[in-house]
C-alpha cells in the first residue's frame, strides 16, 4: 500500500502555499505538519535530516522526501500530468516559467525570514521599520514588473491557471501582508481575485490551515 503523501510546511510560507496549491489543483489528497519557523523548528535536527538547508516545504510522496517548491511541482506536474500546470507548446512553457521565475527566484528570495532579520539586526534602532521598508520596496519593485508580463486573459497566460498563478497568488498575499499599494498592478490584483475563486487556491489560503 503506498504511504499518503506529507507535506511539512508553515502556513504563512510562500513557497508552502505554492505546494498546497499544486496538490489541491492535481487533487492528491495528503497529511500535514507545521514546521513553525517564528519558533525556529526548521533549524530542528529533526527537520535538518528532512531538510539540509532548514527551508520549507519538504513533500513525502511516492517513497521520495522532495524539498524546493517549484522541483516538487515540476515533479508533481510530470508525474501526474492532469490537469497540466504548464501550456503544452515550447513558448507558452518558457513565458509560464519567466513569470513563475520572476516571483520565486527574484523577489521572493530577497523577501525571505533570514533577510529580513539581517536587515532588522543591521538597524538595531529600527528594526521594524527597516523590514516594512524593504519588504515594501522589493514587492513592489518586482510586481511592477510582473504587471508588464502577465498576459491579457484570465490568468497569467491564457484562461487556464498555470504555475505562474501558483507562484503569484502567495506572493499578492504577502503583498497585502506588508501593506505594499497595489493600485499599480489591477491585472494582478484581477487574476489574483480569479484565482479565488477557485476551490484549489481558496482551499490552499493561510488563513484556511493555519494551526488553531
């Protein structure tokens, strides 16, 4: 009998909610456990061995311990192709990765737990008002981008939603989290508010598995 899969994650991380994402739209059905990373469990032994570099998430699924969010969903989009997060022409895949890319290897990397406490350590006079700062400015930096990107339909890239939706919504909710004005970016905020609207995105919400 094959194991459930398990997904270790913190319900307010960006790359968590990604894979939550992926599993809700494939429809594979899984377990959870909440590595806490204000507490510091992801530099635990425990979730060391599950993970060298203390990040999450990390997915046990077919007698594998998969780590990154975007190889978890690759490997989810080819082992369970249906639905495909991922046109099926050689353009549209290379357009749906420069978006998802854009989220998480620019700006979301720069926006991480251990930056911002580096920049708060290096203001000790004003430590939270350095992280509001730079998390404004960085979102907001990139999301300007991203705005100029996305394509016309309902979605990032066509009427279907892609990787590039699953990369976007996280990281709209950090967005709103850090207060960053969003009346700059109203195709974002639309696909944002598409995306919503959809049981697998909703379903995936932080405020919908965050622990009691």
């Amino acid at each position: 009998m094959t194991a459930r899969p398990f997904l270790y994650d913190y319900w307010r991380s960006s790359a968590s909610y990604r894979v939550r994402i992926a599993l809700n739209l494939k429809g594979i059905a899984h377990d959870s456990a909440s590595v806490d990373l204000v507490r510091g469990d992801q530099r635990s032994p425990e979730h060391l061995d599950r993970n060298p570099q203390g990040f999450v998430p990390a997915l046990r699924i077919d007698g594998l311990l998969l780590t990154q969010s975007l190889a978890i969903i690759d490997y989810l989009d080819e082992t369970r192709p249906e639905p495909p997060l991922l046109p099926p022409d050689a353009t549209g895949r290379a357009r749906v990765r420069a978006l998802a890319h854009a989220v998480a290897m620019d700006i979301h990397p720069i926006c991480n737990l251990h930056v911002a406490a580096h920049v708060m350590a290096r203001h000790p006079d004003a430590p939270e008002a350095a992280r509001q700062d730079w998390m404004v400015h960085f979102i907001t930096r990139g999301l300007d981008a991203l705005e100029r990107m996305v394509g016309a339909g309902a979605y990032c890239y066509g009427d279907t939603p892609t990787l590039a939706d699953i990369c976007l919504v996280p990281q709209i909710y950090n967005a709103r989290r850090w207060g960053v004005d969003l009346t700059r970016h109203p195709r974002l905020v639309a696909i944002d508010a598409a995306c919503a609207d959809l049981p697998a995105f909703a379903d995936a919400h932080p405020d919908r598995v965050k622990p009691a």
